[in-house]
C-alpha cells in the first residue's frame, strides 16, 4: 500500500501536463458547433437556453451543445437579425425575409405576417397590451393589434428614420424607437423624435435599454447616452469609454451595464468605466451583441469571433509565459514585507511582488531547484524544504546543511513553534525532525510515529504537534505520540494537510476525503457525503471561515456550517470550481494553499498557480434548468415524447436530459429515476439514462439537476409505454382462447357428428331391419290368415283367423309409423310434412272430408322425439275429425319462422263438448306429447275446432 501511494505521488509531483492560459473571456464559435462566426444577438429564454442569431442560422445553446436550425427547417432565411421571447413563451425571429415564431419546438410562419417577408426584422417587440412592433431596416415599423391588422408607421407618420434598430417601452407606456436618424417616441398616438440637437449623443441609435433607476441608456455612434425626465448625460472616449462606436447595452443586476463596442467591451458601473479587448481575452473586438444571464454571466456575440463568456477577473493565473521557472506549484508562503513566495518542483522558488517575478534556484545558492514547501520564521528568514535538504534564505544568502549536518532529505513541510525556539520538519520516508540549538534530532515510527511518510505538521493553539502521515494522524504532546487511523474516524490513513480553523478545529485531508477533530472524536466527510473529489490534498481557511479543498478535479468550496445545519442535501454545501471557471488546471498539488493577508486565496497546480478575489467573482448560483432533450430507441429518434409507445423488441432505450449550468457545465449532476421499475433514485454526471429489456407496462422516467449544490427547482418528467410482445397482448390471448375454444369445439363437433352418423346409420338399419323382418313377417301372417279362411274352417276359426289377420295389418301399420320415426333419412321438417300430407290423403277423402294442406318444404333437420310427437299430435287430431267431429272441410297449415314451429287444425265440424273435453283421451295425450317437446298446444272450441301447437324451437 506505501509503495502504490509514493508511486502516485510522485506521478502527480512530476506531472507535466500543463493546460492552456485560461484568460477571462470563454470563447464558443463555429468548431464548438455555432453555425456561424457572426452574432447578431442573443437572448435567453423562459427555459434557461441561449439562443443566437447569426449571419448564417439560429442555434439553440444548452451549455454543452449547439442545435442549429436553418431554412430547411422552416426558418425564413438563413440570415437572423433579431430575436424576441414573448409573455407566452414563443421565439420570435427576425430574419431578412420576414419574420417567424418558434413554439413547442416547432417553427412556424403567421399568415398574417406576410407583408413583411420582403422586410429585414431588425427587432421584435410585445407591449403591455399585447401588440406586436416590428422594426425593419428601412421600412419603419409595422404595428400588428390585437385583431391582427398591421398598421406601418414611417417617417412620413413622425418617425426620426424609417431604419430602427430597437424598440422599449418605459414604466409610462410610452414607446421608444430608436432609429438611424435619432430617438422617436410614441405616446398617446402621437410621435415624438430626438436628435444631437436636443443632446443625443448622435442620431445613429443601436441599441436602446431601461435602466431600473430611472431612464434609459442609449447606443449610439458617438458614445452612450442616459435619457432621463427629458435630459440627455452622454459619455464617450473622453470618458474612458472604450470606444464611442457602441453597438449592444447589457444591464448587469448591479446598477451598471456592459457596452459592446466596435474595438472591445465596456463595464460601466459607479462612474467609472472598465474596459477589455482582445489583450484581455476577447476573440473579436466588434462586438455586436450582449447578453447578462440568469447566473449573472455576461456574454459578448462578435463579428467573426462567436460569443465570449466573461468569467470575471477573480481568477488571475501564472504561469511559465507570466515569468514562472516551472508549472508545478507545491506552496505559496507571504513575508512579512508582502512578498509572496512560491515553491515549484523543477525551477526552485520564485519572490512575487508588484515588480514581478525573481526566481531563485541552485545557481543562487538554493541546494535543489526541487522544492516542496517553505516557511517565513519570526525573525523573517525564509526555510525552504527541498527534495534534497533544507535552505535557510536571508534575504540575501541562502544557507545549506550538508549530508553530515542534516542526512535526511525530502524536507515535505515545515513550522516553527510558537512557544519556544525550534522548528519541525516532515520528511517523506524518514520521519520528523526537530531542529533546535543548531542541532538535528529525528523522531520516527521507533519513537511512536505512524508513519515516517509525512507530508504536513501543524501546531494547535495548544502547544500540541499534529503531523500528517501515510499511516494516520499523530499528535506530540509531552513528549509522547497518540496515533489516529481510520479506526478512530479518519476516512483513510494516507493523510496530506492538516488546518486549524480560527476556531481552533483540526482539519485533516486525505486520500479519502477530508476529516474534522473536534472535542476529541473525529467526523469523516467524504463523497458520499457530497465532497465532488475522494482526493484532498489541502484544505484552507479564508477570513469568512470557508474551507478550501484542492482535489484532481478543482477547487472545492466548502461551507461547513451550512454541511451542519442541513437535514436533507448536504451537497449544496460544496462548490467545485475548475479549469472551466478559470482556475489555471484542476489538479492541485499536496500542501499548494495558501491564504494571504489581504483574503485573496492562491491555489497551486500542476499547471500554474492561481490567485483568486471572492469579491470579484461575478456569478450567482441558482438551480440549474432541467429538461429532456430526446429519447431514442435502438438508436432512432422518437418522432414525439407525448403517449409515447415503444414496441418490445426494442430493447435499447437511451433518454438523453441537460441541466442548464453556464458557470459550470461539466459540474452538473443528476439524479433519476424509472417510475414503474424497481430502481430507485440513481446520481450521475452523465447527461443520459439506459435502459435496456424493460418489461412491459407503463413508465414515468423523472430527472433533476444540481449545479453549486443547488437542486432545480421542478424535475423533468416524460412518460412512456413498453408495449408487450404480440403473445402477451389482450386481441392475442383473445384469438389464442378462440382458436383454441374453436379447435376444442371443432375435435367435439367432429366426435358428435361422427357419433350422430354412427347413430343415424344405426337408425336406418333398425328401421330397415324392422321393416324387413319384422314388417314382413307380420304381413306374411296377415296373407296367411286370408288364405286359411278360404278353406273349409269353422266359423268360429275364420272368425279368429279373421282378427289375426285384421290386428296383423294394424300392428303393421303402426310399425310403419315407427319406421319412419326411427329412419334418419326422414329427419327433414320437409319429410314431416310430407308424411302429414300422406296420412290425411289416405284417412279423410274416404270420409267425404274436403282438405287444404298448407305445407313446409324444408330441409331444417328434426330430433326423433319432436318428429315423432308432432306427427302422433297431428295423426290424434285427424283421427278425431273423421271419427267424431261432423267436420265436411280441413285445414291443415304449418309456419317455420326462425326456427319458430306452428301447427294449426281447423275443421268446420261440431266441436267437441264439455264433457268429451273433460274425459277424452285424445286431447289428454295430445297435451303430454306438445310437453315432451317443450311446446304449447291449445284448443279452441267454437264454430268448428282449431287445434294450435307451438314450439320456440324445431
């Protein structure tokens, strides 16, 4: 473990990757993804994105990406003038073939607005009614009303030129129009202009802003004008205005304005003007547009230089082109003169001050151009901890120990006591040495030491040691050593620095994170509690109590009591600022803090040391706007994020979401999750969640954003369907139950007409087999009873022969009716009524009975037991009318409707009295057989007789 920590160590110390001089202008331009050099303006909308327009394109700016749009997205022309936020959020841009809106994502062309595509739009403006103005390059302005008339208003209506360039409207009402020829205001519906001769500093207007204390400013061609209760106060060039050519007004929240001018940019603020040019960073002195940010940045659209992002002036960084020998900074140290003095590993050390820099090394007198760290004493003289021994400076001698005086090298830090004449020194891989009475004694692990790696010492306010070491903490105090590691609350033992807080707290920082001891036990802090780096190698104090932590990734802030007091998100008690802020490189080097007396804090590096002025930073932190962009699926685009449905087989969903964060984009972290699944909350820097085989169902997918430890506000939110596969969807499980029901009803469909045939083949051959054996044989019997009674028998005989032979033929004549029951090949409706037909053929006309036989002719298949009660029924009622009803005149008719059976029988005869009701049997049977076939029958008695049966189902 000692070996791979002094591996990385060392790695770090001899690091030479050096970044760029960061200046205090961010530069964005066409090779980060803008379509075009040129920047005509700039504003930022309701959601927190920069929009630009530009000689070539609108781009959308989120921080990290540029979206471009152009006229095959639906933009007028490619050229872009102006553009305008409204109260409803739409986009409005003015190009120079008229004008367009911008809503949900979508750009569209107003009809209305046709006359003006052969118009430059140079701005677009809302009033307090409502009302569209549109100023055009040469047009004058268009006025588009609530009812959507456009009403033009040119110089012949009272305008100062008809080319304007801008328009506002004061706390009055009142509107303001400023123009090539000079300023002209609208009130009450009269026009109103103004030129030098009223004291406009010249009639070229660019630019026109309100200023929140009263008035507005003016830009002009001869410098910047404030308008106020009827007055002009112009300043220009003899007012230390960069240039009087201003061209773009930017407030900055603070009471002062940022100017954009045609050689460089102007701050004005409490009289006095502060200017920067391309010497100070600008990638394009003309500047044609502004731009002051919710997060209090200021940003500069120029001719042919894309837009600057100023970062402020709080960060002013060295390096080897500012004078320094050697980029890698390990300490910074302030004599009592206010010489600063800073260490570097490879060209020995440098005395900073208002002259500049003069660096010391080992042509000096210095015993190594290495150095880690030094030391201002109280009688002034400087100790100077190299990689191979000490130096004493003077002021004008340096004074070396050789091997026999001092044989332990790798001097890593050094402090004087405050209460006796001694110093201590921490080596790296041998110990601590006290240097006292010109003499050196060294205490190691064979004294009580925890580690003879030791790379920082610190003295508490009382009197105690505390030494920083690869093996823990340890504290001397009366001669003895009380050893601290993880076990005692240190987050790792491999400590690098150590602070005490004016209130008299150790801080240690370590490669784990950092550590407070207070009262005697010791509280971890480390990136789970929301420290952006597990590696601290120093923490600092400045004169507001906030701790300074130097990791890989930057400087972090470090706000203590707001840790302490929060219950929920301890995060936002950390603020990282890096290389994109303007630190000179995020990685900082063991030791390389530093406090001066003046407040400001130095931060060292291996790629320069930075100084940095809190009283100048010029951002503000607020929560960062959250928003997901798109969601693709297997690597497609969804066409729209609403009711949003994904089939199953695709099984890659990426949703890709940005927090807006302009200070600080790469900073920005996320927390989301998957509503629906059995994740919860996950944290993340990247800008994109995966997802891949999700099952299906419904899913809201929520995301939020923390930038300088601020939460937006709302989370972004998208819902979504993972639609099931084809197999698991209702119309399939509908359709597999009816295939499946179908196939179970075809095999018993199949089974039962298998078995009906079966049955009817059975019936025909019993039917035949009666008819044949049995029928035969009984009219065999009847023949032969016919023969016998030719011959010689008694009478007595012929007349038993006789009723043999008459009961023979009864017995076949009612077999015959069973046969044609029990014969399948008479199961048809059709066959019923033509077996009705031949019975009443062969009984009434031998009654002198006239007949009418209304009859079906279908082929609708009958059971056995309805064929053969309707047909016993209807045989029972003919029976009766030529027995007893006196009838001369039949009706027979049957209806089948809908599978519907009725049978009616009218005869013309006597009826059937009341007692012949009551008692004959006829009827009686004829009722039991319309039961067992679930029919109804009933009997009308009156001039003649009707019989009528009726079944719901044949």
């Amino acid at each position: 473990m000692r070996k791979r920590i002094v591996i990385f160590l060392l790695c770090l110390i001899c690091s030479a990757s050096v970044q760029s001089q960061v200046l205090p202008f961010r530069t964005y331009s066409i090779e980060n993804g803008l379509s075009e050099a040129v920047v005509n303006d700039m504003i930022q909308d309701s959601d927190g994105y920069i929009w630009i327009a530009t000689g070539y394109g609108l781009n959308r700016f989120d921080g990290i990406n540029f979206r471009n749009y152009y006229q095959e997205d639906g933009l007028a022309d490619n050229k872009i003038q102006s553009l305008y936020q409204d109260n409803e959020g739409r986009i409005w841009v003015g190009t120079e073939s008229g004008v367009n809106v911008i809503e949900d994502d979508s750009i569209k062309t107003i009809p209305s607005l046709e006359p003006l595509t052969s118009s430059t739009i140079l701005e677009v403006f809302e009033d307090e009614n409502g009302d569209f103005w549109f100023a055009t390059d040469g047009d004058g302005i268009w006025h588009e009303d609530d009812s959507g008339d456009l009403i033009q208003y040119t110089t012949v209506h009272g305008l100062a030129g008809d080319r304007v360039r801008d328009i506002i409207e004061d706390e009055d009402g009142t509107l303001w129009f400023g123009t090539r020829e000079g300023l002209t205001s609208l009130s009450g519906g009269n026009f109103r202009s103004y030129t030098p001769r009223h004291g406009l500093a010249d009639e070229k207007i660019r630019d026109l802003e309100l200023d929140p204390s009263g008035g507005f400013w003016i830009a002009t061609r001869g410098g910047l004008s404030h308008f106020e209760d009827g007055q002009f106060r112009n300043l220009t060039e003899a007012d230390d205005l960069v240039n009087n050519r201003i061209r773009s007004i930017s407030q900055d929240g603070a009471g002062g304005v940022w100017l954009g001018t045609e050689e460089g940019t102007s701050h004005y603020s409490n009289g006095v003007f502060k200017n920067y040019t391309t010497s100070q960073g600008l990638s394009n002195n003309i500047i044609y547009s502004t731009l002051f940010d919710r997060e209090h940045n200021i940003w500069f659209g120029t001719f042919g230089g894309g837009i600057n992002l100023f970062l402020g002036e709080n960060f002013k960084n060295f390096t080897i082109e500012e004078g320094l020998p050697n980029n890698v900074i390990t300490s910074i140290n302030q004599d009592m003169q206010g010489n600063y003095w800073i260490t570097t590993y490879g060209g020995g050390i440098v005395r900073y001050n208002e002259e500049g820099f003069e660096i010391l090394n080992e042509r000096d007198g210095l015993v190594d151009n290495k150095v880690y760290t030094s030391m201002v004493d109280s009688q002034g003289r400087l100790f100077i901890g190299t990689r191979w021994g000490l130096s004493i400076y003077d002021g004008n001698t340096f004074f070396n120990f050789d091997e026999t005086e001092l044989p332990y090298r790798k001097i890593r830090s050094i402090v004087e006591r405050s209460t006796r004449d001694e110093y201590w020194m921490a080596t790296y891989g041998e110990g601590v040495l006290r240097y006292r009475d010109q003499e050196f004694r060294l205490f190691s692990e064979d004294d009580g030491l925890a580690n003879n790696t030791v790379l920082s010492v610190e003295e508490d306010d009382q009197g105690n040691l505390w030494f920083a070491t690869y093996g823990g903490v340890s504290r001397f105090s009366d001669g003895e050593f009380t050893n601290f590691s993880i076990r005692d609350g240190l987050p790792n033992n491999g400590v690098l620095d150590i602070l005490e807080d004016r209130r008299g707290r150790l801080w240690f920082s370590t490669f784990g994170g950092i550590a407070l001891y207070e009262d005697g036990t010791f509280e971890s802090i480390t990136t789970q509690d929301g420290l952006p780096d597990q590696v601290c190698y120093f923490i600092i104090e400045d004169q507001d109590g906030i701790k300074w932590i130097g990791t890989n990734k930057g400087v972090v802030r470090f706000d203590y009591e707001m840790y302490r007091d929060a219950t929920e998100e301890k995060a936002s008690a950390f603020k990282l600022i890096t290389h994109a802020q303007g630190l000179v490189a995020n990685e900082m080097n063991v030791g390389a803090g530093f406090t001066d007396d003046n407040g400001e804090l130095w931060f060292g590096s291996v790629g320069g040391v930075t100084r940095y002025t809190k009283e100048a930073a010029p951002s503000k932190n607020v929560p960062p706007k959250i928003h997901i962009e798109n969601i693709r699926v297997s690597g497609e685009p969804a066409k729209t994020m609403r009711n949003l449905q994904i089939e199953s087989d695709n099984h890659n969903i990426v949703i890709n979401f940005i927090g807006i964060s302009f200070t600080g984009p790469e900073q920005v972290v996320y927390e989301y999750r998957l509503k629906g699944s059995a994740e919860g909350w996950q944290r993340t820097n990247q800008r994109f969640a995966r997802y891949s085989a999700l099952l299906p169902g419904e899913y809201t997918f929520e995301v939020r954003a923390q930038s300088n430890g601020l939460w937006s506000q709302e989370k972004a939110t998208v819902s979504f369907t993972v639609l099931a596969p084809f197999w698991m969807r209702w119309w399939f499980i509908v359709l597999l139950i009816l295939a499946v029901a179908g196939i179970i009803y075809f095999i018993y469909h199949y089974y039962r007409v298998r078995k009906m045939v079966e049955i009817e083949r059975m019936r025909v051959r019993i039917a035949s087999d009666l008819h044949d054996d049995v029928g035969s044989s009984l009219t065999e019997i009847a023949l032969q009873t016919d023969f016998l009674q030719t011959t010689k028998l008694r009478d007595d005989v012929k007349k038993s022969l006789s009723q043999i032979g008459d009961q023979s033929r009864k017995i076949v004549s009612s077999l015959d009716d069973i046969v044609w029951s029990i014969d399948a090949r008479n199961d048809t409706l059709g066959d019923l009524t033509d077996r009705m037909q031949d019975y009443v053929n062969n009984v009434l006309p031998g009654k002198e009975i006239s007949y009418q036989f209304n009859r079906l002719d279908m082929d609708e298949k009958l059971t056995v037991p309805m064929k053969e009660n309707i047909y016993l029924i209807f045989k029972e009622a003919i029976n009766n009318i030529a027995k007893h009803a006196d009838a001369t005149k039949v009706e027979v008719e049957l209806k089948n409707d809908n599978g519907s059976f009725d049978m009616y029988i009218r005869d013309n005869g006597s009826g059937i009295g009341e007692q012949a009701r009551k008692s004959g049997h006829g009827l009686r049977n004829m009722q039991m057989r319309a039961r067992r076939i679930d029919a109804d029958i009933d009997f009308e008695n009156g001039t003649g007789f009707t019989i009528h049966l009726h079944g719901d189902k044949i």
